[in-house]
C-alpha cells in the first residue's frame, strides 16, 4: 500500500499537474477538483479506492431521482429513491424471465408475465425498446444542404467498373447503408456481403443512389474493395490476416451481410508516430501542443 500510495499514485498525480499547468495553469487556480487531486493518498488510506466514493456517473441520474422521489413524503427521499429503484431492477428480473430462489428451488414469472416483458409500450418504459426501426439494405442519404451529385466518371472509380445503370446519369453519395444484422455501415467500413453464391468482405469504398428515382434496395450500391484472408496469422497476436487485392466490386445494398472490425497491425509494419500539423484543444481552446497521429506503412 505505501508503495502505491508514495511511488505509483503520488507521481502520476505530479505528472498529471505539471502537464496540466503547461497546458493551462490558471485553472489551478479555479478548478477545486485539481486541489482535491492532491488528498488522493490521505483518502484512500482511510476510505479506500476512489471508485467506491466518485459520484461522476450519477450525475446523469439527477432526472431519475426526482421521477422516484414523486410519492415520496420526503422524510427519508434517500430510503424511498433506493427503494423506488430496487422496485424496478426487480421487475426488470421478472419480466424478462429471470430466475429467483423460492426456499429449495429456483422458479421464474409465468409466460403470460414473460411475454408481457417483451411489449413494445413496457420496453419502452425500461429503456430497452429501439426506437429507430432500421431496415436492412436502405440506406441513408446526406442532409439535403451537404448533398453532392456526380456523375459515374466524377466518382473517380477504376475504369474496369461501369455504370450498372445506363439510364442513371447521376448519382448521390451516401452515408451509409443497413445490413442484414442492422449494422450502419458507412463509407469504410469493413463488410462482409454475399456475391454469386459466395461470402467475401471489404471495405466500402462509396455508396451510391440514383437521384431522379426514390432510393430502394434494387437501385442502391455499394462500391466494395475486395480483401482476402490469409493462410498466416500475426506473430504478436495470433489473429487472422487480410490483405487487398487491388480491385474493387459493384454490389447491392441488399447484399451487405454485418460489419466487422479490422485494425491496422502497426506492430508488424513499423508503423511511425509523426506530427499532424494541427495543435490539441483543451476546454474549446486551441493550445499549443502539437498533435500527434500515426503513419501507416503500406503492406510489404
């Protein structure tokens, strides 16, 4: 403990106060919590960790408070306030078919009680129900004053893709487009999609919707950059490979599968740490430190 307190927490508090007095030191002087920083050690000496007394992620729940405090005699609104919550944690239990010890064995809430729990109107109460109902292959279009249109050889595409369409001449650009699972699936993103009977994955590259007819799935596209899965899996962490192969595929809006997550492996490819050309904002005002952004090496 005093190892901590003195050569780990002590230090980084140093650290962090002498940063912040380089970025803005008159804040020192206005913000207490900066202050309160410096008791750390005496506090958690006597109390504990600093995560079991932060009141950081209740200040959102001010509205919440007031709502169970409405029948309250206000006598004891902290007793009525936990109570009034615990009330609701256990029906949230029941009504999505939770299990509870009855003396020797466990039981659950009726079916009628279940299927009760999974009504739009409670959900909605619980803040569990989705409200927007997306469906999969739409796609979203961008605000009117932002929208762009373009033609298919101011798209920039390889000349080995052609227009799909010949009596389309214009196209909007999108911001992104629902797959099957409901992802929203904006410009690249990595996809996997269906084509001729077969499963593949990219990045998307462009979405395209036609402007003189109404968006649907039949006339809505995704450009795709193909990329494929190696045999070999990375040193460091063991997880599978892809790679470009250098072209690029029209695809249906309604052929997106899911989106997935795909990260550069900085690791493997050395990739540098270099200046931005930007500074950092702190409190909405620029500073004058640099910021910094990594440059990915190409593939070998």
């Amino acid at each position: 403990m005093d190892q901590y307190l003195k050569d780990d927490l002590t230090v980084a508090i140093n650290n962090f106060l002498d940063i912040w007095s380089e970025i803005n030191p008159n804040r020192i002087l206005t913000k207490i919590k900066l202050h309160v920083l410096t008791h750390l050690p005496d506090d958690i000496r006597r109390f504990g960790p600093t995560i079991l007394y932060s009141t950081e992620v209740f200040e959102g729940w001010n509205s919440i408070f007031c709502a169970c405090s409405i029948l309250s005699n206000h006598l004891a609104p902290s007793h009525d306030i936990s109570c009034d919550l615990a009330q609701k944690e256990r029906f949230k239990h029941i009504a999505s078919g939770g299990w509870w010890s009855d003396l020797s064995e466990y039981i659950r809430a009726g079916l009628q009680v279940i299927q009760m729990g999974s009504l739009p109107e409670v959900l909605c109460r619980l803040g569990w129900a989705n409200r927007s109902v997306l469906m999969p292959g739409t796609v979203k279009l961008v605000a009117q004053k932002r929208r762009e249109t373009m033609t298919w050889e101011q798209l920039g595409l390889p000349s080995s893709l052609q227009n799909p369409s010949q009596s389309i001449i214009l196209w909007h650009c999108c911001l992104y487009i629902v797959s099957h699972s409901g992802d929203k699936c904006g410009t690249g993103a990595w996809v996997v999609f269906d084509s001729m009977n077969a499963t593949m994955l990219g990045r998307i590259s462009h979405i395209l919707a036609p402007t003189d007819v109404l968006a649907t799935k039949s006339n809505t596209m995704a450009v795709i950059e193909l990329f494929e899965v190696k045999s070999s899996r990375t040193h460091y962490l063991d997880m599978p490979v892809i790679t470009s192969s250098h072209s690029m595929q029209i695809v249906p809006a309604a052929n997106i599968v899911f989106a997935f997550n795909a990260q550069h492996d900085c690791r493997e490819l050395h990739c540098r740490m270099v200046s931005a050309g930007t500074y950092e904002r702190q409190e909405q005002l620029l500073t004058n430190c640099p910021q910094n952004a990594i440059s990915h090496n190409p593939e070998p």
